[in-house]
C-alpha cells in the first residue's frame, strides 16, 4: 500500500492521512481519489517508498518514527536543501529500492 506523506512546517514533522486505494500505475482505469492541503512559505512535502522506512524484523511504526525524527530536525539545522538526498544517503546497507520526492515551498524573503 501507501505509505502517509511526511510534512514538515516550522520544524515539525506530523503524517497526513494515508492514501486509500490501488498503488498508482499498477493498474489501468483505477480511479484515484483526491486531497487538498495548503502548502505554506517553507513547507516540505515528502513522499517516500518503503525502503526508505522499512528494516527486517523493525516495526515500520519505528521506521517512521524516525523518518519524521530525522526530516524535523534537518529541516531545524538549516539543512533542507539536501534533505531527500541526506535521508536516503543514511539508509545503509540498502536493502530496497529508495525514493524520496521533496515537495519545498521556499520561504518568503
């Protein structure tokens, strides 16, 4: 399934609802369902795939812990820049495939 996209405002990282439905593109003539969030100045968006989250005999409910964890505090160093490629850089060895789009709205001057 899905996993629930990552958002991290001011500093703080929290989960939105989890997607319901088929993996996207898995199937033809699948419609998808739709939600709305308002971005604000500085906003991240992370969307991820389970390597990014998963370990071999972890709980994924840890693995997530430490995916907001890590985003929140990246984000609270000043390093979000790099953000998606310092999460899936620390992902070692890997065992899956890693994906992480970073969705940023850049602060206002």
């Amino acid at each position: 399934g899905h996993l629930p996209p990552l958002l991290v405002r001011h500093g703080e990282a929290s989960f939105l609802p989890q997607p319901q439905g088929s993996l996207l593109g898995a199937t033809a003539g699948v419609t998808y369902g739709q939600e709305d969030i308002g971005l604000l100045p500085g906003d991240h968006l992370l969307f991820y795939t389970d390597g990014l989250v998963e370990d071999p005999g972890v709980d994924i409910e840890e693995g997530l812990e430490s995916l907001a964890a890590t985003a929140a505090r990246l984000v609270r160093e000043g390093r979000a820049d790099t953000l998606a490629r310092t999460l899936a850089a620390g992902r070692k060895p890997h065992r899956d495939d890693i994906c992480v789009l970073d969705v940023h709205l850049p602060p206002q001057p």
